[in-house]
C-alpha cells in the first residue's frame, strides 16, 4: 500500500490504507529529481497541462507531484498508484510508491486519456 500525501478528491479505500513499510525513507544517495511535462488531450476536447516530478526513495519506491497550470471546464484528473485508481486534485504530491501515472478525463462522457 502506499499513502498519498495531498491532492485526492475522492478518497475511497485511502484512509484505511496502510503506509508502506518495506522502504527506506532515506534518498536514495544517487537518485536525481526528475520532472515532465505534457498536455494531456481527453475526447471532447478537453486538455490539461499537466507537470510530474518523481525521485527515487530507495528499494524501488518513489515520491513526487504533479501540478496542472490549465485545464478545461468539464474535465478531472485521475491518479494510479500501484494499481489503485483515484480522482485527483489539479495538484498534489504522492510517495513510497512504484508506480504512478496520471490521466484526465471529460467529465460529461467519462472517457479519458491513455495513462502517463
């Protein structure tokens, strides 16, 4: 399990979560911060500039944020974290996790992007 340490909307199956206990919360000594961004494009037009950063926190787990600097009217943003998926805030930090990508969504179809 994992926690998220801000930005979630709908935080179903989150408050009973567990945080991970088989990482070191030290930095990895050779990890770098990294940091992408992209504008993500849902059906129906909607688009969100969407920035992530992520970095290394030892045994295969990691820790960043994401910010939006616009997003269309009518749109949300979800997360994945190791397989669970969440509505998201328009920015938030995660950490003690493999894997995390984001997505948005038109919230008039419910149809969203391919994960990043």
């Amino acid at each position: 399990m994992f926690h998220l340490l801000a930005g979630i909307l709908a935080a179903a199956g989150v408050a009973g979560s567990q945080p991970v206990t088989d990482y070191d919360e030290q930095e990895a000594p050779d990890a770098e911060l990294a940091r992408a961004c992209k504008t993500l494009r849902a059906p129906g037009g909607k688009t969100a500039r969407v920035c992530r950063t992520w970095y290394a926190i030892g045994g295969g787990y990691y820790r960043g944020t994401w910010d939006t600097s616009s997003h269309s009217a009518g749109s949300y943003l979800q997360g994945n974290a190791d397989g669970r998926t969440y509505n998201l805030a328009w920015d938030g930090s995660y950490r003690g996790v493999k894997r995390f990508v984001i997505r948005l969504c038109n919230s008039g179809t419910r149809k969203c992007t391919a994960w990043w």
